[in-house]
C-alpha cells in the first residue's frame, strides 16, 4: 500500500541530480534549519511518502540502488535502499537532519557515515532516553529492534541528561555536541529579525498545551490522561481564584483540525465557566514562535514533559512541572521545587504560591540540578552559529 502511495504522488522523474554539498535528510527538517542553512546551497531530499513528488533516476542511482540491494535487502526497505543509493550518488560533504528520531537516517547513516558527515539535531525532549527503555520493555511505540537500529554518527543535543541518558542505555551515538535547542535558537534569531521586544512578566502563568490524545493506551498506562486533565483544571482554578494574568500556550496552529482536536480533549472535561476562561486566555498560534512568545513573557511556566519547559528553565526562568499519574518515566529531572507529584489542588495550589512569590536566585538554589542538565542555554555564541562551524568544518 505504501508503494502504490508514493507511485500516486510522484509528479516528476528526473535523470540528472544537481549534486550540492549539504542534503537535508527530510523536509520537514527545513524550518528548524532554516537560520542554520540560510547562507549555504543545499538540496532536500524528502523522506514521507506524503512529501516525496520527485524520483531520480539515472546510472549511479541504479547502480548503487541495485549494489545496496544485494547487500542490505534483508532488513532494509526498498525506500530506505533507494535513499541511500540516492545519497551515495549525490556524494555530499554533509547530511543533516532536525528529525533526530528518523529510523530512515539512522539506517542511512550507519551505511554511509565513514564517508559522509551526519548530523542530526535534537528537536524535542527524549527524557534522557528513559522513555525509550520503557517503551521497549513494554514493546510499544518502538520496534523491537529499535536499539539496534538507531545510530547517529553526530547528535547535536539538549544536555547532559541526554548524553548519559544514551550511554546508559548504550544506545550508538558516537559524538555529542551539547548545545541545547535548536528552536529556542531560532525563536531568539526571528525576534531579532523582526525586531520583536519581549516582555519580560506579561502574564503570572503560562500553561503549555500537552494534549495526551490515546496516550492511555499507546504506553499502557490508566493514569496519563487524567494526570495533564487534572493540571489544566487546577491551572485554571488556581488563576481564576487568584487573579492572575494566565494565558495558554496551545500545541497546534490556530483555527486547524488538529487545534479542534487539542481543544476536544480538554474541554470534555472542563466546566463551563473553565472552557470560557481557557479560551479568552489563549495566545493564538499563528506561527511556529507563537508559544515561545507566551513561554517567555510568563513568570512561571506550567506543564509535565514539554520542551518547552526545558528551553524556560535552560534560560534561568522558573517553571512548574507536574506529574500526577503513575507514568515515573516522564518525572522531570531534576529535583526540588521546580516538580511536582502530589496529585492534590492544595499542594499545587501551595506550590505554584510559593515559585511566584520567590526570588530567581532562591528558585534555582532549591534545585537538586543546574538547569543545564536538561537544557543547555550559551548566551554568548548561539547553537546557529555553533552549528554552522561544524558544517564548515566538514564541508
């Protein structure tokens, strides 16, 4: 069904490549690369089948197709074969992708690397890779055989909870370059760009939208869905009886299928007077910066595993994070007062009193961890910049 898929939506055929020296290992990586790349040529080489529009074909494509065959047939697709033969051809300094997680250029990767430079960029939070164990013994989310197959030659990553998560687990990431996030990086670039001011405490509290939609059943867990359901009612309780400026940074972009989605799964269980409250306090996602524009004009960000909460506290400003359910793979961290696992109003209610009305200096040094540990932040020289280097430097 996949080929037949991919077969509908090619549109050209092409029988000469225009080699450059940097591939874009799929396009979806595009806007989180779009400041690193934006003074060199590159070319992007799709990898959904949803995307994928062009097909080349010419001799060094069908004999590294036909060579790699031969070689990795038995456990390689033949869009992962065709990948490979395409980037071989192509003959790039560097390949490089923000979809860190991608299968396609973990196997790609472990084929080409000794000749080739990749480089993925983390683009979300792995948890210190806990959740990986996790999902694995359960034998959920991940193939079987995800360990195995997973090989990054060079990981650009948020902190050190990721590196010594990944050797735990001994999982093949050769080189680490602990820079932090990528799009926290770009969000202060556009700010820059556009000539945008933010506002240091706008609003007391932002909550970030983390919709666990059948997340119940995808990681075998009762618990999960009812535990961020019970964060945003007592979010929202907790800033209605105190008057304060709330506002809700949404996952999705404004007046979208999937916003009508995100929104469904609170509001079935949000009163009347609470959904009202949500809605009129909702920053509008009208690009992919929108929630940083919320995240870091709020004097404390509330939610469980977001990045967002990483890329907050990676820059010094303080954050809530709040597990109630039985799922201990997604605790934060790091200890002390910036999580919380009482399941009750009055401890978060207690809890979120006392973050805001404490200094920046008393927050960080009731930490059992530097916030870098999960996030890291250099204010002097951005990832972009940082990442650039290695690009030239292997290019």
């Amino acid at each position: 069904m996949k080929i037949i898929k991919l077969i509908k939506n090619i549109k050209h055929v092409k029988f000469k490549i225009n080699k450059k020296n940097i591939v874009i290992f799929d396009g979806v990586s595009f806007k989180d690369l779009e400041y690193i790349l934006k003074d060199y040529d590159y070319m992007t080489l799709e990898d959904r089948i949803d995307r994928i529009d062009t097909i080349y074909i010419t001799p060094n494509v069908i004999i590294n197709f036909f060579y790699y065959l031969f070689l990795l047939f038995q456990n390689y697709s033949l869009k992962s074969i065709y990948n490979i033969a395409l980037i071989k051809s192509m003959s790039p300094k560097v390949v490089i992708t923000s979809i860190d997680n991608s299968i396609n250029f973990h196997l790609a990767a472990k084929i080409l690397y000794k000749e080739i430079f990749f480089l993925a960029i983390q683009n979300a939070n792995r948890t210190g890779y806990r959740e990986l164990n996790y999902c694995l013994k359960k034998n959920i989310i991940y193939p079987k055989n995800y360990k195995d197959i997973l090989f990054i030659p060079n990981l650009v990553c948020f902190g050190e909870d990721d590196i010594s998560g990944s050797k735990k687990e001994n999982l093949k990431i050769l080189n680490f370059y602990n820079f932090g996030s990528v799009r926290i990086s770009n969000f202060f670039y556009y700010l820059k760009e556009k000539n945008i001011e933010i506002k240091k405490d706008l609003y007391d509290v932002c909550l970030i939208s983390e919709p666990m939609i059948n997340h119940n059943v995808e990681y075998k867990n009762a618990t999960i869905e009812k535990s961020i359901i019970d964060l945003m009612k007592f979010s929202i309780n907790f800033c209605m009886e105190n008057n304060l400026k709330f506002i809700y940074a949404p996952k999705c972009f404004f007046e979208t299928r999937n916003a009508k989605l995100e929104l469904d799964f609170f509001s079935e269980y949000l009163s009347k007077e609470q959904l009202r409250y949500l809605l009129q306090n909702t920053y509008k996602k009208i690009n992919i910066y929108s929630s940083y524009e919320a995240l870091l004009q709020s004097k404390i960000a509330i939610g469980w595993e977001s990045t967002m909460l990483l890329n907050k506290i990676g820059l010094k400003q303080k954050i809530l994070s709040c597990n109630f359910s039985s799922f201990e793979t997604w605790n934060f961290p790091i200890n002390g007062v910036c999580s919380l696992n009482e399941k009750d109003y009055k401890s978060f209610s207690e809890r979120v009193k006392l973050i805001l009305n404490m200094s920046d200096e008393d927050y960080f040094n009731k930490l059992n961890k530097n916030p870098n540990f999960v996030m890291s932040f250099d204010e002097k020289e951005s990832l972009i910049k940082k990442t650039k280097k290695i690009i030239d430097k292997n290019l």
